[in-house]
C-alpha cells in the first residue's frame, strides 16, 4: 500500500486521541507495513454527490413494496432473488456454486451436514432470510457487532476454505489482512485494513453509527444523509475494518440488503451489478478507504440500485407470465395436480415426486401422473435419471435466475426450452 495515496487524516502516525491514522505491526511478515486505523463514519453529507441520481436512487427504494404490505408475487420475487443474491455475492468471492444449490431440496443434499462450496452458499441464503425477519420487526437494534458474527459464522462453517473460526472478530495480533492487488506479495497489497487491536472498536463505531436512532430520524425528515448515502458509507467503513480473516465482502453485501429491510421495503440486491462492475467497485472502493473520498461509491450504489431494480422488474415480468404460458401447452384438467403445481413450480423450480406428493397430500400414483404430464408438455425436465429419488427441474425459472446480469431473459427461456424438448 502507498502511504502517499492516503488523506492526510489516515497519512498520520496513529497515537491515542486521534480518530483515524496508519500504524505498523509487530508481525514478521508485515515488519515494514502501515496499516489503516479507520475513521468512525461521517455524519454530514459527502459534497458532489449527483443530486438528480440520489434522488432517483431513492425514488427507486420507495417505490419498493412494503414488506407487510407484499402480494404474493412479490414475496415469490424476493424469495428467488435473495436465492440469486447468495449465489452473486458468493461468486464474487470464487465460490463455484449455482443456483441449483440454494433451489433444490435441503433433504438431497449431503454435504449441507458438512463443508462445502454449495453448502456455503446455501448457509448465506438462510442467514440472510433469518436476519431480514428479524430487521423488520426489531428495527435499528438489529445491527449489532453479534449480527455481524452471526453472519459471518453461518456462511463460513460450510466454506471449505475457511481456516478460521467462523464468526469469530479478528482480534489476535496475528489476525492481519492485506488486500492484494494482482501481486501475490503483501508488500504490494493495495490497502490494509485496520490491525487487529483496534478492529472491535472500529466495529462497534460503525454498527453504532448504522444503529444510531437520531441519524435515521434525521433521514426519514429529509434533513439527514438519504438511504442510498448510508448504505455506501456504511459499506466502505465495513471493508476498511476488514472484521474478519475472509468472508467481509459476502457479510458487506448482505447488511446492504438489511438495511433496505429495516426501511420496511423488500430489498433489492446489487451483487449482479457488482459483479459486472467489478473493476469500477474496486476504484470506487479504495476512493473512499483511502481519500475518505465518498461521492464516487455514494454515485456507483446509486447506479447499481437503479439498475438492478430494472433487472428485477424484467425478471418479475417473465416469472409472472410463465404460468399462464406453460398452461397454453396442453390440456389441463382444472383442479388437478399438475394444474395445480404450476404456480408452485415457481418457488419450487427443483424438487422430488415425493416433495410434490407431500405438499399436495396426493397420492404416489397422482404424484407421478402430474409430473409425468408436466414433462411431456416441456415445463419440467427429468434431470438424474436415477430409479428412485429422481430430482425434477423446471428449467425456465432456473434459467431465468442464472442468467448473466443485464442480459435479455427471452434468450434464458429459448434456451431452457431448447434444453428440455431436447431431452424429450
């Protein structure tokens, strides 16, 4: 890291008093490395900020639905983008999971009893569901230090290449991280995030700042920092702490999400933006860890927000047609099951005869009839081959999902029906 890039406020030799500075560890590998003691979070408003973006960043939040207030249609939406989301946010981080992974019954998975890459990911799925109940009815007293470790523990546990404690703040003095660049060599790292001795204390100023009652009446009255504001603030201040070993980045995106929540909107994710924009989010990024320069990750949230809203609303668009598509390709007899399965096929995309039996109190015999009929008319596909326990795909809805950020969803759905009337 070049000392020289930093604000004059982190450029200073750290001493007690001071807010924010660079210090050195006693570590053998570091011997001759500052390390970056971060600031509490602003309270003020970064300057140059894009006034019609944020505006239009907001717009966007409030538009949002409430989450007591959601149809069915928009809990299924965010059921299956919050799935999307830990599959994006893991990747991002080289965890080589699927869709799949967070869609297919818990009960064919194995490995969910020990560690693995889907595993993981699935534990980021739940642990965000969890938190997000938990934000909506308790509000600002959610985001605490213990949520951050209770992120952290149920995504890492499963990680098989955590070598940590999962949860557990990085405190031990030998507990140092070096973001590096393309160089492997910590000497040429790109940022250090604060030393361990003082990460507890500059996590708690930041949770204590995002859980501050009198900033977010201050927002809500418009005279305060707006939403999109915080939660890139929030975020920057989060990585420059760098709490833990590995796993900061997944835990990041996730309080993003919580904080939409405790606004009582269903959250809309920027993982797939993120993704895209990697190179631009790294710029960003080290702009405000290390200039304190805030407006150009303030503009790029604004940006990502905007854009994965309208990502959402193509997908919800396609998800609500399917149904209604899928009826057009054969005769159902009303009431029936595989009539009935359709609209359940959206939030159950991959599943067994015998799950499908059991949420329709059918018989074994009508199971297999109406999965056999949804076959036949292109809308699932047989994806083991197995005798028994054969697991089923509705292909579209898979695609739907996984489809690369921005591209067109018409082309997913070509694509999956090519797959399935190939493997008629």
């Amino acid at each position: 890291m070049n000392r020289n890039e930093l604000h004059p406020d982190l450029n200073r030799e750290y001493k007690n008093g001071l807010e924010s500075g660079v210090e050195k560890i006693d570590h053998p590998k570091c011997a001759d490395m500052w390390f970056v003691v971060p600031p509490p979070p602003p309270k003020n408003i970064p300057n140059d900020l894009s006034v019609k973006l944020i505006a239009e960043a907001g717009k966007v939040i409030s538009n949002q639905p409430n989450i007591d207030k959601a149809s069915e249609l928009d809990r299924l939406v965010s059921y299956l983008f919050l799935r999307k989301e830990a599959v994006e946010s893991s990747r991002i981080e080289g965890t080589m999971s699927t869709i799949d992974h967070v869609l297919t019954p818990g009960e064919l998975f194995d490995e969910w009893k020990a560690k693995s890459e889907g595993a993981s990911v699935r534990g980021y799925a739940y642990a965000i569901e969890a938190e997000l109940k938990r934000v909506a009815t308790d509000g600002l007293s959610v985001f605490t230090v213990d949520l951050v470790s209770r992120l952290h523990k149920q995504i890492m546990k499963h990680d098989p290449r955590f070598r940590g404690v999962p949860g557990k703040i990085r405190e031990n003095p030998i507990d140092v991280v070096c973001i590096r660049g393309q160089s492997p060599k910590p000497a040429d790292s790109i940022y250090n995030p604060a030393p361990p001795r003082h990460v507890r204390r500059c996590l708690r100023d930041v949770m204590g700042w995002l859980a501050d009652p009198r900033l977010s009446e201050l927002e809500n009255a418009g005279m305060g920092m707006p939403l999109i504001v915080r939660m890139a603030v929030l975020h920057a201040h989060f990585e420059a702490i760098h709490p833990f070993s590995d796993g900061n980045g997944r835990v990041g995106r996730m309080l993003i999400a919580l904080q939409i929540a405790c606004n009582k909107k269903i959250p809309i994710y920027l993982s797939g933006y993120i993704e895209e924009e990697k190179s631009n989010y790294s710029k960003v990024l080290q702009a405000a860890q290390k200039r304190l320069n805030y407006a150009p990750i303030v503009e790029f949230f604004a940006e990502a927000l905007i854009a994965s809203s309208c990502e959402v609303d193509l997908t919800r668009k396609h998800i609500e047609n399917l149904p209604a598509a899928w009826l057009k390709r054969g005769n159902f007899r009303k009431e029936s099951t595989a009539w009935r399965a359709l609209s359940w096929l959206m939030a159950h995309p991959i599943f067994t005869v015998k799950q499908l039996q059991e949420h329709f109190r059918v018989s074994p015999q009508s199971a297999n009839i109406a999965v056999s009929f949804l076959q036949k008319k292109r809308i699932v596909r047989e994806r083991t081959g197995y005798e028994r326990n054969r697991v089923f795909a509705a292909e579209e809805v898979i695609s739907l999902l996984s489809r690369r950020f921005g591209s067109s969803p018409e082309e997913a759905i070509d694509g999956a029906q090519h797959l399935m009337k190939n493997s008629l």
